[in-house]
C-alpha cells in the first residue's frame, strides 16, 4: 500500500493508448479503445482525480443517475475510460459484459479470491483479453486464493482447479507441518520454486523494502499478549459452559443414550435449552440442516466480545427488541454471581463506568503504555474493528483528557481527509481513533508513529493494511505496532492463524523459507492440530502460554531456524516467553519494558542495569504476560526469486546498510541515514537521485557486491 499502483496504472494507459505524443518513443502498438477499472466505491472519485492530475483522458464514472448517458458516449467513442464500483458492476454486470473492452483493470484484485462471490462470477462475463489487478494482498487466507486470482486474469495459467489443489496447494501445507517426513518437505520445496516462477510471468511485484526502504526508519511489529482480568476470565469460562459450545466441543462423543451414532448425528444435534439456539431457531424448534454447527459464529464473536471488554456482550440499544432480550439473559448467565460488578445485564449508560479500564485487560495495560507515549511526545493510531468498542474507547481517551479524532465508516467521505489533515499537521492531536476496516482516500495518518490495534482479525490483511496507515512514504519516524491480545483467549488462536495465513502466502508468493510451528493442516480433518477444528476453537487456553508453548516446543526440537538457517535467540523467563528485541524502544521511563537503542545494539544483552527481575516486574504491572516480535516469528524480508539462503543472509546485510545505513550508530537518526547513503553513492561515483534511481533498478547480486565492496573499502580506510 502506498507505492503508486494508481500512477503506475495511468502511466501504463497512458502508452498503450498513445497518450504521450511528445516522445514517440514511448508508444507501445495498440489499437485505442475503451478502458473499464473495478474499484471499491470509496476511491471512485480518487482514480477520477489522479487521471485528471496525470493523464489527458476522456474520463467517466458509471455510478448513480447519469449510467445511461455513459453507455450512450461508449458508443459514440467519445469516452476512453470508464470507472465504476464492485458494487454497480455486479449490480449491471448484463449490461457491462456485454461491451468488448480493450482493458479491464480491478482495483483491489484480492476482492477475486472466492470464485463462490457473486463479483466473482460477474467478472467472468467480462469480454476482454487483456485483464490486469491491483493488489497490495494477493493471498490473504489459503493458497487456493492464488489459482482464482490468475484463472481470472490469465485463464489456464495455473492449470485446472484440481491440478493446482493436488501438484501445489496440499503439498506446501502438508510440508509446512512441524513433523512432516523430510520426503514431504523436499517436495514442497520443488513445489514452492516452480510455483513461484510460474507466477512472475504474470506477477509485478514492488515492496517497501525494495522501492523505498532507504528513505524509511523502518517499523517494527510487537505482538502483546495482555492478561484478562480476574472477572474476565471467570465469564470467560461460564461462557465455554453454556449448553451450546459444550454440544459443539462433544459432537463426536458417543451419544449417552447407548446409540452407535455420535452426539451431534443422535439426540445432541440441537440444544433446545440453549439461549443463544433457542433465539436462533425462535421460527423453527426443530432446528436447522446446519444445527448444530450454525452456533458456532455466534459462539466465536461472543468469545471475541468477552476477550475485548465485558460491555460489548450486553445488548445494543440499536438491535431489535427480541435480540436485545436473549443477549441480555445471555449476559446474566455468563456474568453469574458477578452482575453487580459490571452493572447488571443492561448496556451501561454511565461515562464513569464504561470508560474504567478495571475489568478489562487489554485497556489497563493500554491505559499504561499511553500515558509513557504521550509524555515523551509520540502520536498515536489506535485501531479496532468493533464500533462499540470505538464507543468505548472514545469514553476512555475523554476520561484521560487526551485531544483526540475519530473516523469509522459512518464518517462522511467528504470528512475523511480534513480528519487526516487536521490529525498530521496538528501537534495537539495526540491520537486518532479509526476502524481497522475504514479504507478509502486520503487515510495516510504518517504523523503517528505508535500503531496500537487493539483486537486482531482472522485475516492477517486488515492488521496488516491498518498498520500501513503509518507505515509508509511521508513517515519521519520509526514506526512502532502494538498488537494487543488477551492471553488465554480465542484471540491467541486468531493470532496463531494470523501467523499461519502468513507463512503459506510468504511460502507460495515469494518462495520464502518459513519455520515450521503447527501440526495443523489447513481444511485437512486429519491434520486438525492445535489449529483447526471445532474443538481447537472452543479450547479452554486460560491455564497455558498457548502461543508462547507453540514456539518454546520449536526451539526445543532445534526447528527454530529463519530465512537463512540461523537459530533464534530467544529468552525463558520462569514460564513466560520474552523474545530479546521484544518491545524495543518502548521507552518508558525507569520500569522500561525493553531496551533504548537499535535491534543490533540490544540482541545480546539487556539494556544496561536492567535485570531480568526487573523486566519481569515491567511486564507485571502492565499486566502482559509475554510478548514477541512478529518479525522474529514470520519471515517478513525481502526476498527474490530463485534466491538461495546464502543470498537471504547477505541481504540482511544490505538492508542494514541501504535500508539502515548506518550499522555501527547505534541510534539511527534521519541525519545519519542521509549521510551514510551519500558517502555510498560517493563509492560509486553517483549523485543522490542517481544513486537511488539505480538501488531501483539493481538486481540482487548487484547489491550484495556494492554491499561488499563498500565494507572493504571502509575497512582499508
């Protein structure tokens, strides 16, 4: 996100539409036709604009009253582009397909990956030969998604559907397992190279780290794994005790009534005494085709609810009647014998009461960590995908005084960007409150340089573009992400996902070498592990380091190994796992978490006079049980294809370089990062601009010899 797909885009139309007739030279044959770009409705007036800005184009949107005016210039020829929304396409796709287009483009490509949608399907009628996709997340959840991807834009590229899940998708997950037979992982590893030279002949692929990395401080992605509260975890459990889970977790459990069949095919395939089936189910007590499985949606998002803040699991004023009902006696038997510490089973109304970080986990070591970030004068994103908890939050920053904006998806789009302004260019404007799903122009909030998303998504994607709000060209300081958990929850399970998602797409897409943590095995029942499955989701994590004991077992088998064979170095601290460069540059003053410097400076040692004791005591009162680095878990670098491990380990080194340039400063300031990239381009005889516009266009064994010519000539000085 971030790196010019728009322009590019443009640029591209601009020469097969032989728009730059200044230099002929960049004429590409063509013939000039009509052009259609997808885009999501939010940035419509955003591709208006920059072909406005970049371009000399006809330019229309098919969107509201005036479609029939836009069909009517398409068959005058007096319209080369045409943009429109997922939402109108799929809403006219009959009278869309059945235009021939010269180009199609999709914004937002990744918007293909389920072939079930009905977008999906709509983009099949499409007719044209040349289709092209944006996209700053090409997989997102399974391997699969790839094949729908490019069966769309290059039809048989990747061979059929059942070709592709048998020769590359079982096999990398199957070799991705912790105890996969070494037969599995050579395989997989033959699989993962020719996939990923398949996909370069169709795939463009720019990064940060690639494009502008030279020009950034870097960031750096803290998960924390923050303790629930004592009442927390007491409705935590009553809520694992409900009828409805119990049915769930015991489905394959022989039937007591003395039948063969299992529970969930004899008598406990519905739960009639269950609140949460029995308002599911108000119109049908027989139950459904799906019962009981149908529960567990509900099931997931009230343990979601409870891991975040207690209030969000009474009922919502804005609900119907009869669901404000069942939640309010779902909150009374979950809340037991401790109603009257949380203010009954209604929604509380009361500023005080909902806006006390007391029974909530997450928001007391929040309520922590803010108040050392302001003091020393960093700005603040604080994301949540839930509007309530955005609610709660709002109360919260009040209640502290902290000066702060707010932007959901009820925020006008004419709004959005004086929010972004007001928030970047206003030393006042300490924090700014945002939905991890609002998306749309103008979102780049580069003047924050703490990133807390405060409930993680089961799509690695939405975390992952909610940190890129900051994290991109503009930014002036080194970007710091706070993922907040609650240890001994579902959100661990949420998490560990996360992590897997991530590794098959970094597997797949960019033929990373990943270490290898799960037994699980995605949609494979007879690989369920500790990942999938019913059971795993409805586990009971409150008495394990759920995550922490994942990666302690992997370290313990000597699997522990990154990108380029080296172990990771990782600290046991009596039970809780604290990765080394865990929390680095927190900064908080004499109870500091972590240590002041950069990651170089502080992989081998603490931070001077700093004991593990007193580490420990930091993590205490902040109430974090353990945290780690997800780039210490997830190969998160850049890597090339059909680059060996050996290649891998010395572009570390050019990183610390290109990206960091001054490897033996501990504190990287702007300043010096300026100064080593001159006396680089001095060595090789380049101006500035010069110098950079080649890093863009070298090759990775270019680089690692500049890499070590330089050294060796900084060490003969």
């Amino acid at each position: 996100m971030g790196l010019g797909k728009t322009i590019q885009t443009i640029a591209f139309l601009s020469a097969v539409l032989r728009k730059d007739l200044e230099n002929s030279d960049c004429h590409v044959e063509g013939k000039k036709g009509s052009v259609l770009i997808l885009c999501p409705t939010s940035v419509l007036r955003n591709w208006e604009n920059e072909f406005s800005e970049w371009g000399s184009f006809s330019v229309a949107i098919y969107h509201g009253p005036n479609r029939d005016l836009i069909l009517e210039k398409l068959a005058l020829h007096t319209v080369e582009i045409v943009i429109t929304s997922f939402d109108t396409f799929r809403n006219h796709d009959q009278i869309l397909t059945r235009i021939r287009w010269d180009i199609v483009v999709v914004d937002e490509a990744h918007r293909l990956k389920n072939e079930r949608s009905q977008f999906y399907k709509s983009c099949l009628g499409i007719r044209t030969t040349r289709r092209y996709g944006l996209t700053g997340t090409i997989m997102q959840n399974k391997i699969l998604e790839l094949f729908n991807l490019f069966d769309w834009f290059s039809p048989g590229s990747l061979g059929t559907r059942e070709h592709f899940r048998e020769f590359y998708d079982e096999p990398l997950k199957h070799g991705q397992r912790l105890s996969a037979p070494q037969r599995f992982i050579q395989i997989a590893n033959e699989r993962k190279q020719h996939l990923v030279t398949v996909l370069h002949k169709y795939l463009l692929r720019r990064t940060k780290e690639e494009t502008i990395g030279h020009l950034m401080l870097g960031k750096q992605d803290n998960v924390v794994f923050c303790a629930m509260s004592d009442l927390q975890k007491r409705v935590y459990k009553r809520m694992l005790e409900l009828p409805e889970i119990q049915c769930l977790v015991n489905k394959d459990l022989p039937c007591s009534c003395g039948s063969p069949l299992t529970q969930v095919e004899c008598c406990k395939r519905i739960v009639p005494n269950g609140i949460i089936w029995s308002y599911l189910h108000r119109d049908n007590p027989d139950g459904c085709d799906s019962c009981p499985f149908c529960l567990v949606l509900p099931c997931l998002i009230k343990l979601q609810q409870i891991s975040n803040h207690l209030e969000l699991i009474k009922p919502n004023t804005k609900d119907e009647v009869e669901k404000q009902k069942k939640d309010a006696e779902l909150a009374s038997a979950v809340f037991g014998t401790d109603i009257d510490l949380v203010g009954g089973n209604a929604q509380n109304e009361s500023f005080m009461g909902l806006s006390d970080a007391e029974h909530c986990g997450k928001m007391r070591a929040l309520e922590k960590l803010m108040f050392h970030w302001l003091r020393h004068g960093d700005k603040i994103l604080l994301f949540s995908y839930s509007v309530r908890m955005l609610d709660i939050l709002e109360k919260f920053l009040i209640r502290k005084g902290y000066c702060f904006s707010r932007l959901d998806g009820s925020t006008p789009m004419s709004l959005r960007q004086s929010l972004v302004d007001n928030f970047n260019m206003s030393p006042s404007k300490q924090v700014f409150l945002i939905s991890t799903r609002a998306g749309g122009l103008g979102l780049n909030l580069v003047s924050a340089n703490r990133v807390v998303i405060f409930d993680p998504n089961w799509n690695p994607a939405q975390d992952l573009q909610a940190q890129d709000r900051s994290f991109r060209y503009g930014q002036k300081r080194h970007v710091v992400v706070f993922r907040l958990l609650a240890a001994g929850s579902l959100e661990e399970l949420v998490y560990t996902r996360q992590i897997y998602k991530q590794q098959l797409s970094n597997i797949a897409v960019s033929g990373k070498v990943e270490k290898r943590y799960f037994e699980g095995v995605q949609d494979c029942k007879e690989f369920k592990g500790e990942l999938f499955g019913i059971c795993n989701l409805f586990r009971d994590l409150s008495d394990k380091l759920f995550t922490s004991e994942i990666i302690e077992m992997h370290t313990k088998h000597g699997k522990q190994y990154d990108a380029s064979g080296g172990s990771e170095d990782v600290m046991k601290n009596e039970g809780k796992l604290v990765t080394k460069t865990s929390l680095i540059n927190l900064e908080v003053d004499d109870a500091s978490l972590s240590y002041k410097g950069n990651h170089d400076s502080c992989s081998d040692k603490y931070h001077e006079g700093f004991t593990t004791a007193e580490n420990e005591q930091s993590f205490n009162d902040l109430g974090i049980l353990y945290a780690h680095r997800n780039e210490d878990i997830v190969n998160m670098g850049p890597r090339y294809k059909g680059q060996p491990d050996s290649v891998a380990a010395d572009e570390k080194n050019i990183s610390k370089i290109l990206c960091k340039p001054d490897s033996v400063v501990k504190s990287h300031t702007r300043e010096q990062k300026r100064k080593e990239f001159k006396k680089i381009a001095q060595y090789r005889g380049m101006e500035l601009l010069e110098f950079s516009n080649w890093i863009l266009s070298a090759s990775p064994t270019e680089l690692i010899q500049l890499l070590k010519d330089y050294q060796k000539n900084k060490r003969k000085r």
